[in-house]
C-alpha cells in the first residue's frame, strides 16, 4: 500500500519529493510516529493522578482536624517545591528499589541484605521494569508533582465559592454533604478551570521528560532519528539533523496546547452554565 | 470441536513452553553498525544480531534481544538486566576482571585514527590535539594511558557523535575500531579518512558473561565451535565485512 504510494507520487510530483515521501515514511520513522501513544498516555494518566492527588490534597488543606491540614500544607507547599525532571528520576527508581528491597528480605533473608555488596542484594529479588511498568511510574511521579499545584488551585477555587450561597444552602435545609457537592463542588470548576487548565499545560510539556525512564517516547526517537548517520547499511546518510526533528516535536507540543486551551473553553463554557458571575473571566 | 481440540494444545503449549527453555536476554548497543545497528524498519539489525540468533539456534536456547546504552552495557548485565552482552565488545584485560568472556566471535582487528581529509599528523608524537573516543571503551582506555599527555582526551556517549564532531572539526583525531571507521570512511566519499598505523589494543570480540555463568558459557562456546567448523561464522562475516578476517585458513 505504502510502496504503491510512493511509486505514484514518484511519477507524479519527481523521484525527489518521493523519495522523502519514502524516507519519513520508512520504518523507523513510523515507530517514531507511533510512539506519540506514549506521550499521550503519560498526559492522561498523570492527569487523572493530579486530579485525584490535588481533590485530596485541597480536602486535607481544609480539613478540621490539625495534623490532616499539616499534611495537606506539607504536600502542596514541599512537592510544588521539587523540580518535575528530578522528581520522574527520583521517585521511579526509589519505589523499584524498595520493593526489590522486600523482595530480596522475603526471598534470600535478612542477612543476605545486610551483607550484600551489589543490587539487587540477590538475584531473585531482581524485578524488570517493562515500558508499561515505567509508562506507570511516570504517570505516578508526574501525577504527584502536579497533583500538589492542581491541590492548591482546588483549594483555592472552594475559597472563591461565595459564602452567601453555601449559606443560603443550609437555610432552606440542605445537608451538610449535599451543600460540599451540590453547591461548593457544583460552583468550584469554574474558579478551578483556569489554574487546571495551566496545571495540564505544565504537565504536558512534562511528558517530554519520559524518555529518561528507558520509554521510547518522541524525544528519544527524534534523537535517534536526527542523530548523524554514516553507516549506509543504517539507512540514509546524513549529517546531525537533530534540530529539525526537535523543531517538528515543537510544532507537536504547540498544537497539543492549542487543542488543549479550545478544550478547556468548551469545558468553561458547560461549567459555567447557570452561574451569575460578575467578575469571573469566561475565557480561560 | 476441532477448533476446542486445537485451542486446547495451543493453550498446553504455551503453559509447557517456559519450563522447556528459560529465555536468555542478550543486551545489545543498537549503535554500532555493522555489529549492532537499528535497520529502516526500526529493527535490530547486524553482525551480532544473526550470529546471536544463531548460536541460540543451535544451542537450542530460546533468546531474546535488548538494548541498553553502552556506558552502562556492563553494570546492567551484573546487575541481572540481561545474561550476555554481544555489542561489539573485545576481550581486553580490565573487562575481564568484572565479567567473563567465551571465546571470540569476531577476531582482533588493528585499531585506527581517523582525521578530515587533507590533515597532517606526526604519529611518533602526537602533541596540542583534540582526540576523541567512546567513553567506556578499550580506546579510550589506550588514549587515557598513551595519548593523554599534551593531548586533550574528549569522550562521546556513541559512536556517531564522535564521527559528528570530527566532521564539524571539533576534535582531529578519531580513535577507534578499523572496520566501522572504514565504512564511515568509504561513506563519507573522501572527507574523512583512515589515517597513521593500525593499533593492537585488545583481543576479538566475544559474548560478555557473569562470571559465575559458567554453563551458559560453555554451552555458548560449543555452539560457537560447530558454527565456525560449519562456515557460518564466515559466511555471516562475508555479508557484514566483505572481505574477512575469515576464521577458515
């Protein structure tokens, strides 16, 4: 089907412009292409770990009892503090030493642990991240980070829920509970949407960050791609092209913010609907 | 019911089939044609590649191919990552005192520098260059030891960075294995080229193995002998180096 294609523009437009056709289209080029699967699952599978860590983080910093709003302080204020690139380094291999850790203290004992030179401390207790496994680690990690800013922008959203409203709520003799989900919850995503909005447009440049987990991601691929070629057996030779690789991964990132910022517009405009809201901006 | 009957074996073969052969994982650069390289179809591809799949073949072991970057190819294989490195790598002293080695695959070539075209060298003393190696290697090894002095020792993460520098004349010397500086030599249509005399810097290349591995070496080594005895070892060393060196005569 490819072939066929590329034979047709061949004719039609010069061996020139098919032969390009060709090279981005070889092999190598389409696993580059297909590896933006990687990127977009990062992206979504952090977002639902912000979302779920910043919901929880945002209760903690409200919550009644002292120590939960230490908590909740110590989170946003010390996780926010941590740089993403760090933090994707640290927390990845820090969790897979751990549970090699147990693993090695159930398998081969305590005392081989405490004597051994090398890790893993036996082999046994060796365990093979795959890309999935790593795929879910760096959603954890990232979900962490930004969950801490989605948790202060949560937090803060609730704030600007009006007071009379929640008040008015419990006069006509809505439950405590209902007067959190119905009225603060219901009311909060429209001060809430802006900040989430920036939060998913830090973490989406963050996925760029995937290919120091071993996960062949559009940056790795771009680097091998671009990278100079002078071995004809490895294809086309080439100089280093790297920059017009990481020029099209810019057009890729620009376009996925754009997408993203249209999205969050619709969203506001839903979240918005019914709400009297002097002062609050309609545009994200 | 044919199709439940034939389900049926399928399901059994795939339950018996890790209990017959334990896959052994080969790390690999993917880096280093014409030994290890990443073909057009994103496929691991090269010397290494089918001289591996058929050792393993013919040593009836089920393998599987990984890559890890070079600098690292040793402590991951320590560490249990993979059980064999096949990445080019040649028998030298230092190595085999953390790993162990099976017999040579591939024998021992002269090392050479490489330099732009037109650039003039006194090999007897070289002084005030620029040399560059792959960090981790036996070159840069030899360079550290021998050319250090007077001479500014720069260390790249692959093989084709360095060959990058040296084309945009960042560094003037190139020290590296003969057969890949010929290919990028003979690639480059004459603006670089092989220059001085060949080095003698390890031995051949062969399999890197933990050293407490021993039967998965010596299995490795007979299936390396009957392969040589068969000329396949040959035959695969025609297709990637043209013209040897052969193990026959």
């Amino acid at each position: 089907m490819l072939e066929s294609l590329i034979t047709w523009v061949n004719a039609w437009l010069g061996e020139d412009v098919g032969a390009k056709l060709a090279y981005i289209t070889n092999g190598k080029h389409l696993l580059w292409y297909a590896s933006v699967r990687f990127t977009l699952i990062a992206a979504f599978g952090s977002a639902a770990f912000a979302v779920f860590f910043g919901l929880i983080g945002a209760a903690l910093k409200q919550a009644t009892f002292t120590p939960f709003r230490w908590i909740g302080n110590f989170y946003t204020t010390i996780v926010r503090g941590v740089p993403d690139l760090l933090f994707i380094l640290f927390f990845p291999l820090a969790f897979e030493q751990t549970v090699e850790y147990f693993i090695a203290r159930v398998k081969c004992g305590a005392d081989v642990v405490a004597a051994a030179t090398t890790w893993p401390p036996c082999p046994e207790a060796q365990w093979l991240l795959s890309t999935g496994d790593y795929l879910f680690m760096a959603c954890l990690s990232l979900g962490i980070v930004y969950g801490a800013f989605a948790a202060n922008v949560i937090h803060g959203a609730m704030q600007a829920v009006s007071k009379g409203q929640l008040e008015a709520a419990s006069a006509y003799g809505f439950s405590r509970r209902q007067v959190f989900w119905q009225f603060k919850v219901r009311q909060m995503w429209v001060y809430a949407l802006p900040g989430l909005s920036n939060v998913w447009i830090l973490l989406i440049k963050a996925t760029s960050f995937l290919s120091l987990l071993q996960i062949a991601d559009i940056v790795t691929w771009a680097g091998r791609l671009g990278g100079a070629n002078y071995f004809p057996r490895m294809g086309l030779i080439h100089p280093d092209w790297r920059w017009k690789y990481y020029l099209v991964l810019f057009i890729f990132f620009i376009l996925l913010t754009m997408i993203s910022e249209r999205f969050f517009e619709v969203l506001q405009t839903r979240a918005s609907r019914g709400m009297s809201l002097a002062g609050v901006k309609s545009d994200v | 019911m044919k199709k439940l009957i034939l389900s049926l074996t399928l399901a059994a073969s795939v339950v018996a089939s890790p209990a017959l052969s334990q896959t052994v994982r080969i790390g690999t650069e993917g880096a280093y044609a014409p030994y290890n390289y990443v073909n057009d179809n994103g496929e691991l591809a090269g010397y290494e590649i089918d001289l591996g799949n058929a050792m393993c073949a013919e040593a009836k072991l089920t393998c599987e191919f990984v890559t890890n970057e070079w600098d690292s190819i040793i402590p991951n294989l320590i560490a249990g990552n993979y059980d064999m490195i096949m990445a080019g790598m040649s028998i030298t002293e230092d190595r085999k005192k953390t790993i162990a080695f099976s017999d040579e695959y591939y024998p021992a070539e002269p090392s050479r520098f490489m330099a732009t075209a037109g650039a003039k060298f006194d090999f007897t003393a070289l002084k005030g260059l620029k040399i560059g190696v792959q960090g981790a290697t036996m070159h840069a090894a030899y360079a550290e030891e021998n050319l250090a002095a007077g001479n500014t020792i720069l260390s790249f993460e692959t093989f084709d960075q360095a060959v990058a520098d040296l084309a945009a004349g960042n560094i003037d010397l190139f020290l590296a294995d003969g057969d890949p500086l010929n290919n990028v030599a003979e690639a480059s249509k004459g603006a670089m080229v092989a220059v001085g005399e060949g080095i003698r810097i390890g031995d051949g290349m062969a399999v890197g193995l933990r050293q407490k591995d021993t039967d998965l070496a010596a299995t490795l080594n007979k299936a390396l002998t009957s392969l040589k005895k068969k000329g396949v070892v040959d035959k695969l060393i025609k297709v990637y180096f043209k013209d040897g060196p052969f193990y026959s005569n």
